[in-house]
C-alpha cells in the first residue's frame, strides 16, 4: 500500500474582528476545494482559525471574549467545512478557541476524517501574559484566556500514517515534538499566529521567520518526521502577522513553502517512509537514547545553576 499523503497547508490571510464565522468558513471550504483539485488527503489549517487572534485585545471581563469561542463542534455554522471536507474525502486539522461545558476555556486543534473527530489536542505552552502590559504595543493574552492544555501529546493512526497536533508557540519546545515521536509521530501539524515583532523585548524582525523555520526544521530531522505549519498571515487590525507556512520533510529540508500573507494553498507528496530511514538509524530512540540522564527535563522546570565554589571562599 502507498504511504505517498498527498498534505495541504492551507494559510489563511487575515481574519477582521468583524469577519463571521461563515465567511472564515467559507474562505476554508474554497481552499478545501483547491486542496480536492491537487489531490490532497490531509489539509492543515492555521491555529484560532475561525476568528481574529483575539488574545491581542484586554478585557477586565474574561468571559467579554466569549463569542471567539465554540461550544460545540460542528456548531452550525462549522457544519459546512465538514460537509465539504467529506464529500472530498480530506482530513482536516483544524484550530479554534474551545469553551467547555463546565466553563474551561482552551487554545485547541481538532483532526477531522469524514464523520469522526479523530483526535483532539490543547495547547499546552502557552506564551504571553494574564494581566495589562501597558508596556507592549499591543497585548498577547493567551496566559489569560485560555488554560494550559491537559490533554498531553497523543498521536492518531489517520490516512495511514501517524499523525500529533501541536499550536504554535508549542513549535519553539523540543519536548512537544520528542514526546509525540516516541508515540511514532510521522506527521506533526501545527497551526500558528505569529507577530512580526517581540513585544516582551527588542529584537530584529527578521528573526520571528527565522525561528519559525529554525524550529520547524531542526524537529523535523531529529525526530525524523514530516512537520507541517501553516499561518494566519497579513495584516489584522494593525498587527502584521508573519506567513511562512511550510511542509518540511524528515530531512529538515523545507519542501513548499508560501509565497504570500493571504490566503494561500501550498502541497506536497509527502512518502511517510522517508520517516522510517532517520527512525531506524541516527534517531532509532530505543538504540541510542541514554534516559538515565535526562531525568532532570521531566522532574525540573526553572534552570537550577551550579554552586558558585568561588563566592563560597
Ligand atoms: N500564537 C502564538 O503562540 N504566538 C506566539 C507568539 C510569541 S510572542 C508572545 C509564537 O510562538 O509564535
């Protein structure tokens, strides 16, 4: 059987904070049908895909961003993307703000194949901050609207391949793609909103790709799998959010990539056995990992430095 998955990331341009959710839905269902014209078996959209990044405006009152968020899934209005979606016989990744039935508000991703919800993940690194920082151009609050994910990294067998979901800011720890590649990840879809400035410190704007790919690329080749990251991008409410969506192969090597900040689809055969060559020799964990000295990445959070023998004198 053919492990060749044909993968969409399909980047969104800006989303207004006036935009409904059907016309977001509707632009998704027209990169949906791109997808179906190349052939696509997977398409990865970006993370919060249905709204404006919401975490950059403060409200005193938590709940006053309630209406980013879904309390069903497929609500209504999301019944469409599922539909065509089915019909075109592609699975989804999918990001979007998630309010519980008990009230717990998270950053999550779903994945979609036909009918079934085959996996769904929560955004465990959360950046940013929970109160006003009257010292940023503008706010990042994702510390203050959503709670860390507690879900973990799981992996799901889908389209014959071993697929993890992570968002964002999760791309920048190597933990979130080494916990999924010992579950067997193959495939690593990841959603992203990415201003084009630090805003907690100065740094150049060239950077902000730069990591992006640095990332992306270098925990493609260490854990041996495909990574595929897609981007809101362009210009929302006046913040500039970065593209760069990218399919990378296992060798860390970026295969497509989009040339633009709107809404744009980018694909590429990707031969889920090319995972298999770095698993079975450089990264075959079971062979060379060496656990017994990594203890300290699960048990210790902060940096812990040395004793400083010399002031001690
Ligand atoms: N959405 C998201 O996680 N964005 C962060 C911005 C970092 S600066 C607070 C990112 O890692 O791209």
């Amino acid at each position: 059987m053919s492990r060749i998955l044909n993968i969409g990331a399909a980047q969104m341009g800006p989303i207004a904070p006036d935009e409904s959710r059907a016309s977001a839905v509707a632009r998704m269902i027209d990169l949906l049908r791109q997808a179906k014209e190349r052939g696509c078996h997977l398409v990865v959209f970006p993370e919060l895909a249905l709204t404006t990044f919401f975490p950059r405006y403060y409200d005193d009152d938590i709940g006053g961003m309630d209406h980013h968020f879904e309390t069903e899934m497929p609500g209504p209005e999301l019944r469409p993307l599922f539909d065509a979606a089915k019909a075109a016989d592609i699975a989804f990744y999918l990001g979007y703000a998630e309010k519980t039935a008990d009230g717990h508000r998270y950053n999550t991703s779903i994945l979609v194949d036909g009918d079934r919800i085959v996996g769904k993940y929560r955004k465990v690194h959360l950046p940013g901050h929970a109160e006003y920082d009257a010292k940023r151009p503008f706010q990042h609050l994702e510390k203050r609207y959503f709670e860390p994910g507690d879900l973990g990294f799981p992996v799901w067998r889908c389209k014959g391949g071993i697929m993890g979901m992570a968002i964002c800011n999760d791309r920048r720890w190597p933990e979130t793609y080494r916990v999924m590649s010992l579950k067997g990840a193959e495939v690593i879809m990841l959603g992203y909103n990415t201003p084009d400035v630090n805003t907690s410190a100065f740094e150049p704007n060239h950077l902000r790709m730069f990591h992006n790919h640095l990332v992306m690329q270098a925990s493609a080749y260490q854990n041996s799998c495909f990574v595929i990251g897609t981007a809101k991008a362009g210009m929302e409410d006046g913040c500039m959010l970065i593209g760069g969506s990218c399919i990378i192969q296992p060798s860390g090597e970026i295969v497509a990539l989009a040339s633009t900040v709107a809404d744009e689809l980018i694909t590429s055969a990707c031969d889920l056995d090319l995972a298999r060559m770095g698993k079975e020799t450089v990264f075959n964990f079971a062979k060379h990992r060496r656990v017994e000295h990594y203890g300290i990445i699960a048990s210790q959070t902060g940096v812990e430095l040395p004793p400083d023998l010399a002031a001690e004198d």
